[in-house]
C-alpha cells in the first residue's frame, strides 16, 4: 500500500481553536461597518440574523453512503518496499498496479478540511478535496494503489482506516463549532443593541421611541400574567433621505394596554350571556371605554380613537404607533382579511398592535384555538412568531404592508363569548 505525500495532508494545517476564536472577534467590525442610517432603519432581529448568517461556520458532513468509485490500471513504484527491493536499488521499480480512487461528497466550509481541533491522534489521514460546486457539494478523494499482485483487502483496511480517522476529525470539530455558532448569537445581540445605544445616545435619540401618555392613576391595576419565557435576506438599503427618528409606544405602555384588553376578555368569557348580544362595534366601544379610562390624549382627553367600525388607533403626525382590529370569527378568510387592513395602515417604523377576535357561533373552541396561529403563520407578510402568552393569546412579528423595515408587533386574542340560547 502506497500512501501519498503530505501535500494532502487532512485536519493539520492550522488550528480549529485559533480561527474560531478570530471570526468571533471579527463580528464587531462587520456590526460596526453598517452605514449609520442602514444600522438604524433595520429591525435589531434583521442585523442580528444578517452577521449570525456571515459569521456562522458550517461543520463539515460526509455522506459515505453516496460514494463512488473509480478504478483503474497504472504502474507503481516499488522501490521503497523492501520486500519487493531487498538490495536498496535507488529506483525507480515499477511494476503492474492498481489505483482506486474513492469520491465520497460532502457539505460544509472545506477549509475545515485544514484545521486540527482541541482532540486530536498520531495518526493522520489524507485525501485529495475537492472544492463544492454551485449546490454546495464538494468531494473528498481517498486515492489508493498498490501492485496488481497484492491482496484486494488491504484496499479495503487502508480505506476504513482512512474514513475512521476522517470521523473521528469532523466529531471533534462538529463540538467545537457548535459552542462558537450558539455564542455567536448572543454575542452578535449584545454588538447590535450597543450600538444602536451608542448611536442613540450620540444623537440625542434617548426619548425617540415614546409618545407622551399619561396614565390615569385613578384607574385599576391588574396583577401581571406569568408569561412562560440559510440565507438571510441582504439588509434595506439606507433611507434615501437618512435616517430619522420616529415615535413609539413604550413596551411597558404596550403590555399594560395588553392588559387591559385581556382584563375585558376575561369579562365577557365569564359572562358570555351579556356580551354575545352585542355586535364587533358595540364590543370595541367597550373596550375602546377602557382604555380611555387608563389613558389620557394631550388634547382631547381620550388617547385612543374610532377608526371605522371596528378599529381603535393611537395616531401621531396621521401615523399609526398603536393599532387594534376586534373581529366576530367568520373563518379564516376574514381573519386575513383583518391582517391585511391592519398592515395597509401608515405605522411608524416600531408599531405596536392587536387583532381581538370575538367566538360567538362556534361551539368547537377548540378547533378555533388551534387554527388561529396557523392562519396568521401563512399570511404573506408574516415576520415572526414571538411566543405564546396563554390559552387564546399568541405574539407575532408582521411587516407592514410595504416596507419590510417597518415591523408591526402583533398581541392576538381569541375570546369565546358563545353563548347557547336554547340552553
């Protein structure tokens, strides 16, 4: 068996540790290298996602059970095989040979191939690599030959021999580089977010994110719900004009608003008898009323406005920073429908929502519950599922009807409020 120079060497060339710890280093540079307006116009998930896809590593994965062979006549030289040259003639010998040459594809990053990880052995396997093609397919080639004469099985032992120690390297590696691609996110995250800090506070911009709402202290208080805690699209361009700062509601803000709409919820699911009377409009006024009861406009008194039949909406400069949508559930046609009014409306660029669904006709609640996510899951214009808050109420990420820097955080309930008649 005759084995192949260094040249082709695998998993020795260079350490896994060092490079791994240097791309982890470079994510500040490439976090730090966003134009400003760019950095500043794109949701933080978006960036996030854009360096993560970048900087993460792809483990190398042999796919044995592909492989192909190639074999073929050559002569070989012998002249190092003392049994075959007892006098130590300088050679060349050569004699009838064989070579196989067994092509085995793989995915993943091929400078892999070059770099010794934290477990190593002695013993070093070759093989010639083959750089992917445009599927993201390459191949690694185990090239053997031997005299013609020599027993077939020592093709066989120097082959499992070379894919053993080829194993043993991608494990060792796959451990590695799974700990830096699970760090890389968070570590990505933290850049990101003091970043956008840094520029925040550099501009001025500390307060941009918040529309004055006054609280009425007056108003009730409820007791906070437990709530259980690859290629990625290029970034927005930067706004044409430049960036600038645009108002908000504030996440407290927001989940006391959530608050109160679940606090209503709960009110007519306890009482369905009262409130299945009532039609979309007459439960949104309800609503609306207890809003206004927590919130003050600084004009007119009232924070949350009509908007149609069925909408309540806080506005700033004829923007949208607070949307709600209540709905009777007629199936899932309408639910998309009430999304799609919902984006169509002019947000700012971080709007807070809710969609209120309203179950008077259906006695399967059950079904409504399940359907509802993946439904809104489906939509052309969904983002991102958040969480889900509890039984009838899910968090999702949309983005707004035409700008897909603009993302709209979407609180759906589901209320059943049927109420049986004739029972």
């Amino acid at each position: 068996m005759y084995r192949r120079g260094r040249e082709n060497t695998l998993f020795w060339d260079g350490d896994l540790s060092a490079t791994l710890d240097n791309h982890a280093k470079s994510a500040k540079d490439k976090v730090d290298a966003i134009h400003q307006d760019q950095f500043l116009a794109t949701p933080i998930d978006d960036l996030v996602a854009h360096i993560v896809n970048d900087l993460y590593v792809t483990p190398l994965e042999l796919y044995e059970d592909r492989a192909e062979m190639d074999q073929q006549e050559v002569r070989v030289d012998v002249s190092h095989n003392r049994n075959r040259n007892p006098f130590g003639d300088s050679g060349p010998i050569m004699i009838p040979g064989i070579k196989v040459t067994i092509s085995i594809p793989y995915t993943g990053d091929p400078s892999l191939w070059k770099l010794k990880p934290n477990q190593w052995r002695s013993t070093i396997p070759h093989g010639d690599i083959r750089l992917p093609n445009r599927d993201g397919v390459g191949y690694l080639d185990i090239v053997i030959q031997q005299p013609a004469d020599d027993p077939q099985q020592q093709i066989k032992a120097h082959l499992d021999d070379v894919l053993d120690g080829v194993r043993f390297y991608i494990n060792s590696q796959s451990s590695q580089i799974e700990g830096h691609n699970q760090a890389l996110e968070v570590n990505v995250r933290r850049l990101v977010e003091a970043r956008r800090e840094r520029l925040n506070k550099h501009d001025g911009l500390a307060d941009f994110l918040n529309i004055s709402m006054k609280r009425n202290n007056s108003a009730p208080s409820f007791k906070p719900i437990d709530i259980k805690k690859k290629l990625v699209k290029p970034l927005p361009p930067p706004p044409q004009s430049g960036y600038a700062a645009e108002p908000g509601i504030t996440v407290e803000d927001y989940e006391h608003i959530l608050s109160v709409i679940r606090h209503e919820g709960a009110t007519f699911e306890a009482t369905p008898k009262t409130y299945a009377v009532h039609d979309e409009e007459e439960l949104r006024d309800i609503i609306l009323a207890h809003l206004n009861g927590h919130y003050k406009g600084a004009a007119s008194g009232e924070a949350f406005r009509k908007l149609g039949k069925t909408d309540i909406k806080i506005e700033s400069d004829n923007r949208a920073a607070f949307i709600a949508e209540c709905k009777v559930w007629r199936g899932a046609s309408e639910l998309s429908k009430a999304i799609d009014q919902l984006l169509g409306y002019l947000t700012w660029r971080d709007c807070k929502a809710s969609v209120i669904i309203f179950n008077k006709h259906n006695k399967k609640f059950t079904e409504l519950l399940e359907k509802t996510p993946e439904i809104l899951k489906s939509h052309p214009r969904f983002k991102k599922y958040v969480k889900d808050v509890g039984e009838g109420e899910w968090h999702f990420e949309f983005m707004s009807k035409d700008d897909d820097s603009r993302l709209i955080q979407l609180r759906v309930y589901v209320f059943d409020i049927y109420h049986d008649s004739n029972a």
